[in-house]
C-alpha cells in the first residue's frame, strides 16, 4: 500500500463515519410545540401597545416623571405621632442610655440592712 492510497482508504473511513453519525442525528423540535390562538393582528398590536408603554424596568432618569405618593393620614395626624414618638423613651437603649429605672421595694426592710452595713464595716462577721 502507498502513501496515497492510505490517504484514500481514511478518506473514504471518514465519510462513512460522518454519513453514519448523521444517520442516527436527532432532531429538535424545541420544548413546546408552536400552538397560539392569537391572530398576527392582535400579536402586532399588542407589540405596539407594549413598545409606546415603555421600560417599567427604568431607573433614574430613563424612567420618566415620578407622581408624587398619596398621603393616607392628614398632616396633624402625622404630626401628633412624631411628636409621641419624639417624646418617648428610645425602645433600643441599654444600660446607661436606658433612663432612669424604677425604684423597686426590696424583701428586707432599711434598718435590718443599715446594720449588717454597719457590722461589715466594723469587721464583725455576717451570719450565713
């Protein structure tokens, strides 16, 4: 066998892998099939009312006027409430910033504890 003729013989092997793999190709005919009840009428007329609309997806400056929001409550309602919120203690504040806390009656009397007080300052034991 010669050089060109071992190039024929790849050739040929080739083509017949090709037309074999081509042979057993599949055909794709997408997810869905194509069926629609809408005509190519309301199809285009639909795509004009949808391309004047406009990009509801715009920020900025590209999405045009902004309308101003319509207040619910009427502004001394609105008022009356920042100033109750203004007024009241901060919900979020801890330890010093909290305010005063409240005086809160002890189980054990003033007397008794002025004078373990007083014991303890003079070095005398307490009783456990």
């Amino acid at each position: 066998m010669t050089i060109s003729n071992a190039k024929r013989l790849s050739a040929i092997a080739l083509a017949l892998a090709a037309a074999a793999g081509a042979a057993h190709a599949e055909t794709y005919e997408g997810v869905h099939p194509l069926t629609t009840a809408e005509s190519r009428a309301n199809v285009a007329a639909g795509a004009v009312v949808a391309a004047r609309i406009g990009n509801p997806y715009a920020t900025g400056v590209d999405a045009g006027p902004m309308h101003p929001p319509v207040a619910m409550n009427n502004r001394d309602t609105v008022r009356a409430e920042a100033v109750a919120a203004a007024r009241a203690p901060d919900p979020y504040a801890e330890a010093a910033s909290s305010g005063t806390t409240p005086i809160v009656a002890g189980a054990v009397d003033r007397a008794t504890v002025r004078a373990e007080a007083y014991a303890a300052a003079r070095g005398n034991a307490l009783p456990l």
